[in-house]
C-alpha cells in the first residue's frame, strides 16, 4: 500500500472507562517498531489525558483567550 510509519512521531496511551493506570509496559514493539508511551497528547489541536482529565484543556484554553485580549 505504501503505507510509511515516522516512528518517532508515532505514540500511545491506554485509556478506560474507570479513569484507572494499567500496568502496561512503557513501550509496544510491532514487527521492528517500538512505539513510546505517553500519558498526554496533543490530538486535532486538542490535550488529551490518560485519566480523562479536561482540566488541562480548559487552562490552556482561557490562557490563549487571556493573551489576545
């Protein structure tokens, strides 16, 4: 398909439903790529947790509001 993965820009984070920490290992390995954990994320401009937090989201949000006033 021609598909071409940049490992280094490629992560993952674990989320469920009861907000809790699995004990999954830091870092997935498929075929040759090994892709790192990571507990927050940028995704379509928005902050995204692994516990589901939107406080962080929100802070950012009034802080970028703040400064074009």
């Amino acid at each position: 398909m021609g598909l071409k993965i940049n490992v280094d820009k490629t992560k993952y984070m674990c989320l469920n439903r009861m907000g809790r920490r699995d004990r999954i290992g830091q870092k997935v390995t498929v075929n040759s790529y090994n892709f790192k954990r990571v507990e927050r994320l940028k995704y379509l401009g928005s902050t995204v947790t692994g516990d589901n937090n939107a406080t962080e989201e929100i802070k950012g949000r009034i802080q970028s509001a703040n400064c074009c006033l």
